[in-house]
C-alpha cells in the first residue's frame, strides 16, 4: 500500500523542491529533480499494473471531514480503470518531461516550469486515484490550476494571459455544473464515495439519476472541451508545446471520458442523457474537424482536431461503448502527443514560428521529426494497422449498431480528419521552404532528448492497437478483457464485423480517399494555403472559427460588464448612496433648523417651559373634562 | 480560585490601552499593544489546552451580578457579567487574537498619534473579544455599542482623504443598525421572564442551589397563574433566557398568541427582522453594505485587516448566536428569503468587483461576496451549511486579512490603488506576485486552500435545504464563476503582462522580511485549513447540531 501512496507523493515532492528552490537551482538538476518523479511513478505503476490480481483495492487515506452525518473520507481506489490511466499519465507525462527539459533549455523559467508540470502530474493522479466524487473534483479543480498556470506560463504577452484566463473560467462554469452533480449525490445517496454510490443505484435506489449524470456531465463539457464549452482549448495552445502535449492533449482532456467510464453505472440508468452526449460528441467531432480544415497555425490544426477526436471518444459513450472509447484515449494520448511534440520540434526548428504558410519542405534538415509525425499522422486519420484505425474503428463499429445517422456523419468527421491532418503534414514538410532566410540558416533536428520521445511515442502509434486488437484480425481484445469487470454486463460483445461490408469499407474509404487528395492537391500540386486577406466565403467563416468566440463575447462577457457597469455606476453609487446621503442630509438640516432653539436666551427658555406646561395642562384637563 | 482567563482576555487590551493613553511610554506605543496582544494569544493557547470538544456547553464560564434594579409593578431587570466560550465562538476569539496580532505587526506605515492609535486598536480589540464571550444579550450589546467608537476615530483621524465621509456613514450606518437591536433586546427584556431569577426573588431557592428543569417549569407555570405577584418577577437578558419560549409571558407582546401586527407581520416577526438587519449591516448584506467600501477604501490598512478579518464577522455572529436561536420558527419562517439575500449579496457584491478600477474596492466588494455565502448557509437550517457558514466565516477573516494587507504592500510603496496604473509586477516582485496569486486562487474557492471548504457547504446546505429553494444556491453557484472572473482580470492586469507602471519614479522593491512573515502565516493557515478542515468542524460539530435538535 505505501508504494501506492509514493505514486501522486513523488511528484508533489519534485513541485516542492522545484518551486521552493527557483530560481537557485541550475537547470540540469532542476530538470532531473523534476523527471525522476514521473519516472519512479511510472514504476511503480508498472509494478502494480502487473501485479493487479483483479479486485479492486481501496487505500484510506484520511477521514477528511465528518460533519454531522456526513462523512467525506480521502481514499485511493486501484482498479482496473484508474490503473491503466496511472500508466497513461506517468508514462506520457515522463516522456514529456524528457522533452522538455530539451526544449524548455533556453527558457528563464525552467525549474518553475517543472514545478508546475510536476504539479500537474500530482493532480491529475489524484484525479484518477480518487475513490469518489469529491476527491475527483479535487484533482479536477487541480489540474484546471496547473494548466492556467502553464498555459499563461509566458504571460509577459497579453493575449497568452487572456488564454489562460479564458480556461480557467470555462473550465468552471462545467466545474459548477459538476458541483451541482455533487450535491445531489450527497442529497440521494449521503456519499459521493463511487462504491457506495454504484451499489445504491444497482440496488435500484437513488431517483433523479438523469439530472445527476447531467450535471456531472456538464463538467466533462468544461474539461473536455465539448460544446459549447470548447473554446478555450483552441487558445490553450499559447502554452508552452510539451503543455499541449500533456495537458490538452493526452490526460487533462481526457478527464471527462475518464469520470463517465468511471460513472457508467449512473450513465446506463439515464439513457437519455447518455443519448445527449453522443449528439454533443458528434456535433463537437464536426465542428472541430470543420474548422480544422483551414487553419494555418501547426498548433491551432492540432488543438481543433483534439476537440475533434474527444468529440469521437463521448460519441463512442453515448453508444455505451466504454472500452472503445477509453481504447481510443490510450491510442490518442499516444498519437496525439506524439504530433504536438513532433509540432514542438518543428517550431523550436524555424525559431518559434508556428504558420505553416512559412514552413515547407522540412523533411531532409528534420528526418526524425518527419518521420515520426508522418507516423502520428497515420495513425489520427485511421489508416490500418496503426493506432488510431482500431480505436476509431472500434468507435464507428458500435456507432453503426446504435444509430446510423450518426455513424454516417462520424464517417464525414473522419474523411475531414484525414484531409486536414495530410494538409498540415505536406505543407509543413514538403515542398520548398518558405520561411525567411535566417530560419533557413538554422534548421536542425532537435536534440536527442526531443527525439527520443519522439520515436517511442511514434512506435506505440504504430502498434498501439495491439491493446486491443479485435478478435476478426487475431487479435484477444485485451482492454476488453481488461476493463469488463467495472463496465456493465453485457457492454463486452464483440461485434461481427464482415471485411465486404460498408461498415468496414466506408472508414477505409473515409480515411485514404482524403489523404490522396490532401497529398494530391499540396503536395504534387505545390497549392499552398492563401494568405489572410485573400480568404474569402465560407472559407473565411470557417477560418474565423465561425465567429463562436465573437458571440460569446457579444451574448455573455459584454452583458455581464454592463451588468456589472450598472450596478456599481447606478444602483450602488445613484440609488442606494443617495438615500442614505439623503437621511444623512435631511438630519442634518433639521437639526440645523432645531438648532436655532437653542438660543442660550433665559428668557425665551422659560416661555418655551411655559407653554409647554400650558400644553401638558390642557391634554390633561381635556381627558378630565370630556 | 481559578483563573478568571476570560476576562482576562478581554481586560489585558483594556489595560494596555490605559497605559497607551496616559501617554507616558509613548515610544513604545506598538511594542506595548503587541505584547499585550501575545499575551492575549498566551491566554488563548491555554484556553485551547483546556477546551473541550466533545460537549455543546459552554466552558470556562465566569459568571457575576452587574447590573439589579426594580421598576416597581414591572418587575425586576437582572443583567448579568456572564461569560463563556463554546464551538461557536472560540474559533472567532482565536482569530481575533491572530488577526489583532497581525494587524499591529503591519501598523508601521502609522506615523502620527501612534499612542492614541495602539489605544484605540486595544479598545477595539477589548470590545471585540467581549462581543464573542458575552452569554448576556445585554453584556453583548454594550460591547457591540462600543465597538463603534474605536472603529469610529480610527478610519477618521488616520484614514485617507475622505475619511469624514467614510467614518460618518460608517457610523449612521451602525447606529441605525444597534437601533434595531436595541429595539428588539428592549422588548425581549421586557417579554421574557427569568425562572431562576424569580426563583431566587421569591426564595424558592438558594443562590448557588441547584435549579432543575421541574423547578424552572414550575416557576413558568406559576407566573402563568399569576401566582407570583408581577413585582417579583425577574427579568434578565441571559440569552439561555430568550431562547426558550416557555419564558415568555403569555400577555406579553411577544408571545405567540399576542395579538399585535403591524404590516402583516407579528411582534415576533418584526422583532427577529429587527435583529436581522441590525445584525446584517454589520456582515453587511445587500442593500445595506455601501458604508463598507468607503470605509476599506479611506481606513488604514491595519484598520481594514481588523474590519474584514473581524469586526464583520459579529454581524454572522449574532444571527446565529442570538437571533436563529430566539426566533427559530421566524427564521425557518423566512428562510426562503433570506437565502434569496444571500445569493443577491454574493452576485451582487461579485458584479460589482468586476467594475472596480481600485483595488482596495475591490476587496471590499469581494468580502459582500463570500459573506453571502454565510447567509446563504444559515438560512439554510442544514448542519452542512451552518458548519459551512462558521467555516466561511474563519476562512474568510484569515483571507481578507490576507488580501487587505496585500493592498497595503502595494499602497505604502506608491500611494495608488488603481488597478490599471501596474503591470507585469511580477516581474519586478516576484515574492509579492506569489503570495497574491495564492491569495486570490484562495479566495475564488480552489480546492486545497480554506476558502473552497467554506463555499462548498454552504452550497450544499443551501442547495439541499428543504426550506429554501436550491435557485438560490444555484445563483449563489454563480459567484464562484465572477469570482474567478475578477480576481484573474486583476492578477493579469497588475502582475502579468508588459512591464507598466504609470509613474515611472515609483520604486518598487519586494515583499520585506517583515511583510513576509505575516503575510506567509495568513497564506498557509488558509491551506492548513483548506487540507485539514476537521480543525474547525471538530470545534463546531457538537454545537451545530446541539443547535440542530434545539430548533428540530
């Protein structure tokens, strides 16, 4: 048990000796304090993985807070689910850790920048340790930290500050959906504990299940960037690369999948709300895809098509298909990081620029580089045998069972993936370069420690899909076997699958027809994308993101800045002060007026007396007489 | 003999401020206030030594006649020099020992009048512990009065320029709000009949006898019967007293039955209203808050670490030690309404943060935020969020304290509060951006520091609460939203981005080891009590729900 203890403890410890000692420490030594961590993590994350016997084991930690009848214990719970997160997330997180202390070399940050990524790595673990709701927000709100505060890590530049701020608020109009979610558990249950919580409703207690998932889904919305809380994983990408890479790529976002598969006892019994996250997940996988398809920022292309495939992930859970959703989290985290770093190469190559206009015919001065994301390219369009073409098809064979229509537009998404990820490949890497002459001078492939990550995130792109090779290729459908003890009976059925049908086919068709156009049009064609000012039509509407960030603007934060303009300028400051101002004046001019009474004449006093008494004397004797 | 450490407490500051006005030891005017304050902090520790968890009663009682007098066929009045501590208060009296500490730490930028100054911060002081040890409503009341006289002098002669504004509104203010008071304690007094006190008048019993519960129902019964000539009867202001009904005379106005309405509301009604808002312009709620800008914004700012990290909390104080307990049926009654007050409050107050351009402001109107959520929670009627409430309510005096005296920093250094007048400080202070940034992260209720355990059950009592409606603390869910959005406008405004400032001769040199200290004490107690907050809901647990099955 205390190994268990040393997997979120290590990182935390490296936060704390990296954020206590900047900027004192050199950044060779801060950059091995802060790796080790993950590693040893990752360890012995390996060491439980391997030792798991299947049941599910509960650590207590602390009785956290005991209130009246309420009890909130802090416990870690080791299962088949959180295990293979703990992998995802100490392996990744090692790897970009790796890279990083390459790429972040030059930067005066280094060892705070560590810190917060370590930070990072403690959150998340938390995230996925916990053994309830609350100790899940924990890690939630955490990591929502970590990454305001990496995102805005070069926050001398305004508009990477905005970025930041823009996250964390998104992220917590879904935080409050998913505080609300918590209340009503505490409300129907008295727990938030996830045992305690799964056996009641199995049991068939607890009413109002839909609104819980629903609430508690309006999270995922917020972290896992959906509609219509999506906007502000695109303008995350102002972080530092590895930080995309990591934290809005392969685990942060992932998070919201992860608390549904978590929660899939409480989605199976609200099926309408489950239905409402697959019509979110697809409208999000087209919108992003979409808007993909012009951009010429190598990030923004990838920030998009990451709202894009989490978009794939909740499809496949509105479909209850749990293990190919979570498949295709593995599968992205690799591919998906593997192209942010390739992407992190790149821009450290062509002294940080990121428009891919300016790029071109990268491949001979950065083969690795070239390469590798060839692969990770590959791999996100769904190109068998890589990664991505068993996930993703895993996703489509369960779509095409539960609802056709959706099915059919999912396929649309992929041909777009496809398309925009091949644009962005050959721009980038062929044809001739047409970046400034200084660039020119200094491309090189990145150092050994950019590489290396590379290359292994690069091989699991290839092969990753061997995690859960369907039984129709040979395969023994290992995460299937895996994940079956916490999903819900009878979710585990393989799918007949026959290689003559449409089923299989049209994903084929979906993924090569696209990419021989991209490569046609880009590559043999030499097209490379127009400037700004010469976009016009619905390319411009698409290349300007719908202008969803400009009604946001005009439906909600001018709104409140008026609201919050009228109630200080008038409410406050007109109606409130004045009448208090007002009492206070209309004493003070009464007492003025009264005042004059006091005259200090003897005289005057004792007519005053004299009447008064005559007064007094006359109420009187009115009541005696009468 | 024991030690009588309660009054102790509340006499080490009266002493201190007698040798700061006689004016003889006047360059040690700081060092004298500090150390009778430790002392003070020396007393508390024992106290906390001895203090007892496990029961709801009150401890370390010290109790003696004060004040006898008859008012012939009215009866008598008792008002009694009664003292204890219980879960309610003893959090608030230990922040109010760390927060005065803290506050004359920080009192350098004091010049002028400096006795007078440390006087007046003892007075203040003195009144504030006794308002948190009184048991007697009468004892509370002189307390509460006296407060405002220190408070008064001390945003009037040291504030800023428009300290007359700001202390005369702060003083109509609290004057109109003890009228209140006075009002409803005149005719608690008058209405409710002491047992124990007319038991000893009549000589059914001995002082220093034991009187049980029979013999308190027997002393009721009789005055019912008018068995016990109206000349004998005892009234006192114990707050035990006015929280059991049974004490109230039934031709009494007070009384249930009476027939009194003014408005549509009862004696009863208008009487716990009365309390409400005399209470309430003290935490302040809306619309009664707008004397509490002005007041942070002209104060010094030791003077506004002692308004937001105490003084406010009196007003959340008396609600739940005077007026939930007098008036439960009236409250639950209303609950539903003032729940709705505390969530305005929290959008309200968080509304205008956002329009703030001064900094110091925009605390202030940050504090009518989070002191909605205490409303929020009491009038939840929920253990949850009455342990949710006391929570908020220290949490918020150690975080307040902590952004008022961050204020300061900046203020001492330039003489300018406006927001848009800095940027990118960090890069020039980087200790003083940290402790900021932890701050604000603090205050706009981050899991790990206190601030998110305060809101979080006042939420949850609020939204679970079978007496008021879960809008309310759904709106009140919304504040977290402009909480975050205010506070990081302002961290990037000030500390991110391009270097700016708008005088350029402004020499800003980082946090001192001095400034350090305090401000690093405040930063982690928050976290201390955001990671182990069984540190407060171990002292509060058995008195919320001993208040619980009082009113249920």
């Amino acid at each position: 048990m205390s190994s268990i203890l040393f997997i979120p403890l290590l990182p935390l410890i490296g936060f704390l000796i990296n954020g206590l000692s900047f900027p004192k420490l050199s950044n060779p030594v801060a950059g091995i304090i802060g790796t080790i961590p993950p590693l040893a993590a990752f360890a012995l994350s390996l060491q439980l993985f391997l030792q798991f016997d299947g049941n599910t084991q509960i650590v207590p930690l602390l009785d956290w807070i005991s209130v009246g009848e309420l009890s909130i214990p802090i416990a870690f719970q080791i299962d088949q689910l959180s295990l293979l997160m703990l992998l995802i997330i100490t392996g990744v997180g090692t790897l970009i850790h790796v890279y990083s202390s390459a790429y972040m070399s030059h930067d005066e940050g280094f060892g705070k920048f560590f810190a917060f990524l370590n930070l990072f790595v403690f959150f998340m673990l938390l995230l996925v340790m916990g053994s309830g709701f609350v100790t899940l927000f924990i890690g939630w709100e955490g990591v929502g930290l970590c990454s305001y505060l990496l995102i805005g890590f070069w926050n001398k530049k305004n508009s990477y500050g905005d970025a930041a701020r823009k996250a964390f608020i998104m992220n917590r109009i879904g935080d409050l959906g998913f505080l609300i979610g918590i209340f009503l558990l505490f409300q129907e249950f008295g727990t938030a504990t996830y045992q305690e919580v799964f056996e009641a409703i199995k049991a068939g207690n607890g009413s109002n299940l839909g609104l819980i998932a629903f609430c508690l889904f309006i999270g995922a919305m917020g972290k896992s960037a959906q509609i219509p809380l999506f906007t502000w994983l695109p303008d995350a990408m102002a972080g530092p690369t590895p930080v995309s890479a990591l934290i809005h790529a392969a685990t942060m976002v992932t998070a919201g999948i992860y608390m549904v598969i978590r929660a899939n006892v409480l989605f199976e019994m609200s099926p309408e709300v489950l239905h409402f996250v697959g019509w979110i997940g697809l409208a999000t996988a087209l919108l992003g895809a979409a808007i993909g398809l012009f951009q010429n920022d190598i990030k923004k292309v990838l920030a998009y098509s990451t709202v894009s495939q989490l978009g794939y992930m909740f499809m496949g859970l509105g479909a209850s298909a749990y293990t190919a959703s979570f498949f295709h989290v593995m599968t992205h985290a690799f591919f998906k990081a593997l192209l942010f770093l390739g992407a992190g190469s790149v821009i450290h190559a062509m002294s940080d620029e990121q428009d891919i206009r300016k790029m071109g015919g990268l491949k001979s001065q950065l083969p690795i580089t070239y390469i590798t994301f060839l692969l990770g390219t590959i791999a996100i369009a769904g190109i068998p045998p890589f990664a991505g073409f068993f996930s993703k098809d895993e996703i489509l064979a369960h779509l095409y069972h539960h609802d056709i229509v959706m099915w059919a537009l999912a396929i649309v998404g992929s041909a777009l993936t496809s398309f925009y990820m091949f644009r962005v490949f050959i721009v980038t890497f062929h044809g001739d370069f047409r970046g400034t002459q200084h660039q020119a001078d200094h491309l090189h492939e990145s150092p050994i420690a950019m590489t290396l990550p590379l290359i292994v995130l690069a091989v699991l792109s290839v092969i990753g899909g061997i995690i859960n090779l369907p039984a129709f290729v040979g395969g023994n459908e290992f995460l299937a076997h895996w994940l079956n003890p916490i999903l819900p009976e009878g979710s585990h059925e393989a799918l007949e699958v026959h290689f003559a049908s449409l089923e299989f086919l049209a994903p084929l068709a979906a993924a090569f027809i696209p990419a021989i156009f991209a490569i046609q049009l880009y590559g043999s064609k030499k097209a490379v994308p127009a400037a700004d000012a010469e976009i016009s039509g619905i390319q411009k509407i698409i290349y300007d993101k719908f202008y969803i960030d400009e009604a946001y603007n005009f439906l909600f934060v001018k709104p409140i800045q008026f609201l919050s303009q009228f109630f200080y300028s008038f409410i406050d400051f007109l109606i409130i002060d004045l009448l208090v101002e007002s009492t206070g004046k209309f004493v003070k001019s009464s007492s003025n007026e009264l005042r004059k009474l006091q005259s200090g004449n003897i005289g005057f006093y004792i007519f005053m007396m004299v009447a008064a008494i005559a007064i007094i004397l006359a109420w009187t004797l009115k009541s005696w007489i009468f | 003999m024991t030690l009588p450490i309660l009054s102790l407490i509340i006499c080490i500051p009266l002493l201190a401020a007698l040798v700061l006005a006689s004016g003889k030891l006047k360059g040690y005017a700081q060092q004298i206030s500090l150390g009778a304050s430790l002392i003070q902090i020396g007393l508390l520790i024992k106290l906390a030594l001895g203090y007892q968890t496990s029961t709801a009663t009150f401890q370390w009682v010290e109790q003696h006649d004060w004040i006898h007098f008859s008012l012939g066929s009215l009866g008598q009045f008792v008002a009694k020099y009664h003292l204890g501590i219980d879960g309610l208060s003893f959090g608030l009296i230990i922040l109010t020992g760390i927060i005065s500490s803290i506050a004359i730490w920080n009192s350098d930028s004091i010049k002028e009048k400096t006795s007078s100054y440390f006087a007046l911060i003892m007075l203040l002081n003195a009144s504030l512990m006794g308002c948190f040890l009184a048991k007697d409503f009468l004892l509370f009341y002189l307390f509460f009065e006296f407060m405002l006289l220190p408070m008064y002098f001390l945003i009037g002669i040291w504030g800023g320029p428009r300290k007359e504004y700001a202390s005369i509104k702060f003083f109509i203010y609290t004057l109109a709000g003890s009228l209140f008071i006075l009002l409803a304690l005149l005719a608690l007094g008058t209405s409710y009949i002491d047992p124990y006190e007319t038991a000893l008048a009549i000589d059914f019993i001995q002082p220093g006898q034991a009187f049980s519960a029979e013999n308190a129902q027997m002393i009721q019964t009789a005055i019912a019967n008018g068995e016990i000539a109206s000349d004998k009867w005892v009234h006192s202001f114990d707050a035990a007293v006015f929280a059991d009904l049974k004490n109230c005379y039934y031709k009494s106005i007070l009384h249930p039955d009476s027939a009194w309405v003014l408005g549509n509301l009862s004696a009863r009604e208008w009487a716990f209203w009365l309390l409400f808002i005399g209470f309430g312009i003290k935490l302040p709620i809306v619309p009664f808050h707008t004397w509490l800008p002005d007041a942070h914004v002209e104060a010094p700012t030791p003077v506004s670490v002692l308004l937001a990290g105490v003084l406010l909390k009196i007003g959340a104080y008396g609600w739940l030690r005077f007026t939930l307990p007098f008036f439960p049926k009236e409250a639950l009654e209303f609950s539903n309404i003032l729940s709705g007050i505390g969530a305005i409050s929290i959008i309200y107050g968080a509304f205008n943060a956002l329009a703030m351009t001064d900094l110091k402001k925009l605390v202030a109107y940050s504090s009518i935020s989070h002191m909605g959520f205490v409303l929020l929670g009491i009038a939840s009627f929920t253990a949850e969020g009455w342990q949710g409430a006391i929570f908020q309510l220290i949490s918020h005096g150690v975080l307040s304290s902590l952004l008022f005296l961050l204020v300061g920093v900046i203020y001492d250094r330039t003489h300018d509060r406006s927001i848009q007048n800095y940027s990118g400080l960090a890069q020039i202070m980087p200790a003083y951006t940290f402790i900021t940034g932890l701050a604000f992260f603090a205050s706009l209720g981050l899991p790990g520091f206190s601030g998110f355990i305060g809101e979080f059950f006042s939420l949850m009592g609020s939204f679970n609460s079978q007496h008021s409606s879960a809008i309310w603390a759904i709106l009140g869910g919304l504040g977290i939203i402009l909480g975050a959005g205010y506070f990081l406008w302002t961290f990037q405004k000030m500390f991110l981005g391009k270097q700016y400032l708008k005088n350029s001769e402004w020499l800003l040199s980082d946090l001192t080891r001095k400034e350090k200290l305090s401000l690093y004490f405040l930063g982690i107690s928050s976290l201390l009590l955001g990671i182990f907050p069984s540190i407060i809901f171990n002292l509060t647990d058995n008195w919320v729900s001993h208040l619980i099955n009082q009113l249920f």
